[in-house]
C-alpha cells in the first residue's frame, strides 16, 4: 500500500524481504514436501474481462477480473476466481461507497449486523481490514465477502455463531489493474507493482479476543505475479519464493509473468491438512502503509490492542503474491 516506500527505499524492502522469508524457509525445507509446480502466464489477461466494482469516488479505481491460458492449457481466472456476486457482504466496519465512516469502534452498533449461522451456539465477532479483497470461511463454510474488491480501502465485522474448536478459512486477494500481471496503473506508473496485507481480530461475545492475526496461521501462494522471469521464482518445498522477482516498477511490464496453483476444492475446511503450508509471514503497520487509511486507523484499539496485537499477515511476498490462503484453527 504505501507505494512511496517500495520507490523510494527498493533496497531496503528487499532487505525486509529476505529477513522476513528466512524463517519459514527454513521450516518449509525441513518438511521434505515436494513443491507443486505452477502453470505459468505470460502478459496481460485479455479474455472474459468484466468489471466487479466501480469506485467513482476520490481516486477512483476500477476492479476488473479476466481470463488467461497457461502453457499448458489450463484457464486462470485473474487475479481470483471470487464469490462477489453471489456471496453475502461482508457488513461495513468502515466503508466510504457506502457512507459507513465511524470513528471508533465503541460507535459501531454491533447489534445491527447480522449473527451468521456456522453451527453452534456461541456468538463470535470477526474484524478484519484486508488489502484489498477477502473472502471468509468458517469449517469451509463461505460466510460472507469483502464488498470492496479494490479500492477505496475499507473494514468489515463479521458475526457468526459458531462452535470450538472451528476453522477459519480466509482467501486474501492484492487486486490488480493489469490483470494477470498484478500491476496497478497507480500515479503516473502504468506497471506498478501493488502490495498487499491482511489482518484480523476474533472476539467471543464477553469481548475475550479468541484469535489475532500472527504467524501461527498457515499462508500460501496460489497466484504470483509479475515475475521478470520463470526462473526467479524458487520452489523450496511448499514454499514459494519471489524474492528474487524484483518489486520495482517497469516502463512496460507486458511480458512479465505469472505463476498459479490450482486451489484445493476442500482449502477452508477444519479437517484439511494445511501442516506442510508455511506460516505466515507478519509485516509491520509501517511496512504495509496504513497510516493513511482510516479503515484502520480508526479502529487501532482493536487491531493494535497491546494485549493482543493483531500483525498483518501474508505469505512471503507482500508484493509478488496476489492470491493467498490464510487458515486458522481456534482452539477450546
Ligand atoms: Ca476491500
Ligand atoms: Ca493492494
Ligand atoms: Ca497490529
Ligand atoms: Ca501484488
């Protein structure tokens, strides 16, 4: 999000990157899983294109989806095969398209937002401010959708009851202008690389805080673009890394590529094995860009509660990875 720090400090966020990716691959290389090799894209998706949301407001953007063929023969749908409009809204936390701008979250009537059944009896509160699209699934159950696919950035709260221990499932998408491409035509760079981040806050109905986003959830990479070339791309077991993919913008990205894995059909549920997925990976408020955000801003008392701090999450690439899968278990 916050573009100026990609430009004007490339060096240091490639440095950031690597202290960060370290870790996990680590972890990932221990496993000894064989990693999946993706189909790979190359250059802008031209076919399908159809348009999920206009933002006509300040800064306006455009949140397009297409098609596009791999080498192999496969179809991707970019940057992410959604549930947008079929799926229910996620209700407004902070949303400027629909005049929904507390605040603080003690002026949130949290009586007026729909409890979602996801089976049980106990009533949970889920807060999350995702860049720039979610999808949220409880025991692979879809609950509810981000109703902002691009801009401009916005929060939701979630409620559903539901039973411990359950399963939370979260598809996170960086949109994208340059479909298949993950650029974004962003002041003036008409092949900006956009970047992404999600956090979340889970409470129970005493207002406990029963999950946080950090790097116990399980994060992978299902689609990863633009990449100057194949071969930057390194599979490390179920780890895969762009950090040698460059994050700078380029006068004409249309040859980049793109990398995708197909998506588990059963990804969300409680009982799929996500113990070879690497953790994810936390990136700072500063390192993400929400300063200027009032989608989080505004409500810095529950994403930055100091007792229980949620982090923004991703997989190893913030910039690179533009469809990624978030789980969590909450436990008893
Ligand atoms: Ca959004
Ligand atoms: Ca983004
Ligand atoms: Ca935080
Ligand atoms: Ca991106």
């Amino acid at each position: 999000m916050n573009r100026q720090f990609f430009i004007s400090t490339p060096g240091l966020a490639a440095l950031l990157g690597i202290i960060a990716a370290a870790v996990p691959i680590a972890h990932a290389q221990e496993s000894g899983v064989p990693p999946v090799e993706p189909s790979f894209t190359q250059g802008e998706a031209q076919s399908d294109i159809s348009t999920l949301f206009e933002w006509k407001g300040e800064n306006p953007r455009t949140a397009n989806i297409g098609t596009i063929r791999s080498d192999d023969g496969v179809e991707w749908t970019v940057p992410a095969k959604t549930h947008f409009g079929t799926a229910m809204k996620a209700p407004d936390l902070y949303n400027e398209a629909n005049a929904v701008t507390p605040d603080r979250v003690a002026d949130v009537n949290l009586a007026q937002i729909p409890v979602i059944d996801a089976g049980g009896d106990e009533v949970f509160t889920a807060y999350i401010f995702g860049d720039n699209y979610f999808e949220f699934y409880v025991n692979g159950n879809l609950l509810a959708v981000d109703p902002i696919p691009m801009t401009p950035f916005n929060s939701s709260v979630i409620r559903f009851k539901a039973q411990r221990p359950f399963t939370i499932g979260i598809m996170g998408v960086d949109w994208e202008e340059r479909l298949g491409l993950g650029f974004e035509k962003f002041r003036g760079a008409v092949f900006h690389q956009g970047d992404a981040g999600l956090v979340a806050v889970v409470k129970d109905e005493s207002e406990e805080t029963v999950a946080v986003t950090d790097q116990s959830w399980k994060a992978q990479t299902f689609y990863t673009s633009p990449l100057k070339s194949k071969e930057c791309l390194v599979l490390k077991g179920p780890w895969r890394d762009s950090s040698n993919c460059g994050t700078d913008d380029v006068d004409d990205g249309t040859s980049h590529f793109a990398a995708h894995w197909p998506i588990p059909d059963d990804w969300a549920a409680a009982d799929f094995d996500d113990r070879d997925w690497p953790n994810a990976v936390t990136y700072t408020n500063d390192f993400v860009g929400v300063e200027n955000k009032p989608a989080y801003t505004n409500f810095t008392d529950l994403f930055d509660n100091p007792s229980a701090d949620a982090k923004f999450i991703w997989s190893s690439s913030l910039v690179h990875d533009n469809l990624v899968l978030l789980r969590t278990t909450i436990e008893r």
